[in-house]
C-alpha cells in the first residue's frame, strides 16, 4: 500500500573576585590601625563607608551568586542581594560592621571558619580558600570559596571577596545524576541478562537445538545487543549535549525524502500505511544539517507518535521563519489519542520524562530538544487539533558562510 501524502503550494557577567578587585579602596589609613578582634582573627571595626563596587557597568546584586566584600579592616563594604537572600540578613544591618557577623559561619565539625582559615593573620602565600560546604546559623548548608587580594606578593590581604551560593543547584545535580545511573543501570540489566542467558545456553547445549531454536536465539541477542547500544549512544549523546560539544556536520538534507523514508519504514515494519499522512508544501528552502542527527530527531517523534498516540499520524513539512526570523523548515508531527497532560508540558523535554506508557529511559526527547537547539532551531509541544501531542520543531537553512 501506498502512504497518502497531500500536497500543497507554497503561502556575560564578570567574576565577582575579578569584579570586587577593580572596585576603589573603601578605606583610609586610619582604618589600617584597627585591633585585630581577639576571637575571630578579624580587625574590629569603626565607622566604614558603604561603598559597593564590582566593576564598570556591573552591580553586585546583578550576579547570581551571594557576593560579600571585606576591606583590610575586616569591615563589610559590598554585600549584594543574593548574599542578603542566601543569609536572611539585610545589607542595611551588615555594611561597615565586620565580617564574622555578617557570615557567621561554621564547619561540619561545628568549628568557627574564620578563625580556622584566619584571612588577615594566615600565610602571606595564601591567595584564599577553595570552595567547601559549611553552615550558616540555623544549620543551612551553602558552599563558600574566598579570594584574598593584595597589592603585592606577599603583602597585607586588602580585600577580602567571599562567594556564597546555595547547595540546591548542587543536590540537584547530585539527583539528577543518581537517577541517570539508576536508569542505566535498570535498562542495561534486562538486556545484558538476556544476552548471557542465551549465549551460555547455547555454548552450553549447542547440540541439542534446532536450527531454528539456534536462530531465534541469536536474533533475541542481536536485538537486545542493539538495546545496548543505543543505550550507550543516548549516553554520550546527553554527555555533549551537556558539555555544549555536540557536533553538527552540516550537509544538504532533503527534509521530505527523509521523512517519506521514515514513514516507510514504519509501513515495512508492519504499521499499516493508512495510519500515516504526510502533507509537503514545496518547494522546501534548502536545508544543510546533519543527516543522521534529522534521522535521530524524525526517529523518535515518529516513534513516541506511533507508540503513545492513536489513531492517524500526520506530519507536516513546511517552509517556516526560523528562531533568528531567517528562511527555515518546519516538520511537525501530530497525533490523535489523549495527548499530554497540560501539566506535564512543562516538562516534556527534562530527562527521565515518560509519556503515560511508561517504558524507555525517558531520553529521547531531551536528546532531540538538544540536537534541534545545536543546528541553531526551536522545538515545541503542544495539544493537536485531534486531541493528541503536535511536535512542531523549526530549523534554519543553516547554509555554511562560503555560500552567502
């Protein structure tokens, strides 16, 4: 049978050490003559300016770190809004006073940080502290790293620039990865188990299969050998979409052949043809990207169409603006069933998502979201006219620069 296909015509922000440095010197020589505070190691202070400065056209409360700088006194002269945030303590009550009451802060073992690390008085060398967890009072955990700045090798610390940042990006992180591993682990089992079971049947009792028996048990250990690899594929996919190192290998790609060959596909492998419906408005601009990674992106919407939607599946290519309003295609892919949840839209293109029927590593679509957005182009979701999920994602002719 023959798929219908309709035709139709055409119609940066600067570090806050870097930053805290470049900032005018909030003291006078009076204030070099302070006592140092006896308990933390920390000059008691007077009266301070309140100066805060990070750089030419940077204000500290636009850096989304906590961000507190202490002058050669030991005083607090810049204490930005996310360090206000982060400590529950307003800038108004903190500047000019010192430093060890406006970061009162503690190690796991309960130790004073400032007076284990003892900025003023420690080693000339020392140029800070390297990022480490600690306690703020009430027992919240936030991680701190310290710059000390001098004015020469080995001179006096003359400010002191301290970064504080929650630990909930951090644990996000941490469970984010811990479940990535739980996955992996759960969707590697199955078919590594397989694998051995059979092969060591078959080494073991050769001789007493069939021809058959030996063939069906092969192409079970083919096929999930495949599982496996496009588990580890999806893997490093992720690893550089993460990383920003995703490579495109940019060449002319004919949209609607591809798409009619992935329909096909679906026909051979025993969909029936009337299920699918594809609708080309041509002429298409030309479009260089890189095949395998259309076929990826076309693969699994086709699939989670077929899979998780019912009823027709339709897919559209269109000329379409791109994100930077330049010539492009757009493919969109629909289906009818019950769609996607208007609460799980959101989240459609997380990790570890999955669809009703639960299954898979729920990777796919954060893998296809990072290929369209690495050829420079948008995706979406969305309720279809039939009641299903529409995918619809645009990209730029991305023609390379000797062709302009």
């Amino acid at each position: 049978m023959e798929v219908r296909t309709q035709r139709t015509q055409p119609r940066g922000a600067p570090s806050p050490s870097s930053g805290a440095s470049a900032g005018p010197a909030a003291t006078n020589s009076s204030d070099e003559q302070h006592a140092q505070d006896s308990e933390g190691g920390i000059p008691n202070s007077g009266p301070a300016p309140r100066a805060a400065a990070t750089g030419p056209g940077v204000h500290p409360d636009d850096l989304p770190d906590g961000l507190v700088v202490a002058d050669s006194a030991g005083r607090v002269v810049c204490f930005n809004a996310a360090a206000a945030r982060i400590t529950g303590l307003s800038a108004a009550d903190v500047l000019g006073g010192p430093l060890q009451q406006a970061l009162p802060l503690e190690d796991m073992d309960g130790r004073r940080w400032w007076q284990l690390t003892d900025p003023y008085g420690g080693l000339a060398t020392r140029t800070g502290q390297p990022e480490r967890n600690l306690l703020l009072p009430g027992g919240r955990e936030v991680m701190v790293a310290a710059r000390y700045v001098r004015a020469r090798p080995k001179g006096p610390v003359q400010r002191l620039v301290v970064t504080v940042r929650g630990t909930e990006a951090r644990r996000r992180a941490e469970r984010s990865h811990a479940e990535l591993i739980a996955t992996v682990a759960h969707e590697l089992r199955s078919p590594l188990t397989s694998v051995k079971g059979f092969t060591a049947t078959l080494l073991a009792k050769w001789e007493r299969f069939t021809d058959d028996q030996k063939r069906l048990m092969l192409e079970t250990v083919d096929s999930d050998a495949n599982r496996v690899t496009r588990l580890i594929a999806e893997l490093l996919d992720i690893s550089r979409i993460d990383s920003g190192r995703l490579e495109v290998r940019r060449q002319p790609v004919d949209m609607a052949a591809a798409v009619r060959r992935h329909v096909e596909a679906h026909i051979a492998a025993g969909r029936t043809a009337d299920r699918f419906v594809t609708r080309i408005s041509e002429p298409l601009p030309g479009l260089w990207a890189d095949p395998d990674k259309i076929d990826q992106v076309l693969g699994n919407l086709l699939e989670n169409a077929v899979r998780h939607g019912e009823g027709t599946v339709t897919i559209e290519v269109a000329p379409a603006p791109s994100r930077s309003d330049e010539e492009g295609t757009a493919v969109t892919v629909s289906d009818e069933g019950p769609g996607i949840p208007e609460e799980s839209m959101s989240r459609v293109f997380t990790r570890f998502w999955r669809g009703s029927k639960r299954g898979g590593t729920g990777l796919g679509l954060y893998i296809v979201k990072g290929i369209v957005e690495a050829h420079g182009g948008t995706i979406t979701v969305d309720r279809a006219v039939a009641g299903g999920a529409r995918f619809r994602f645009t990209l730029p002719v991305g023609a390379p620069a000797f062709m302009a």
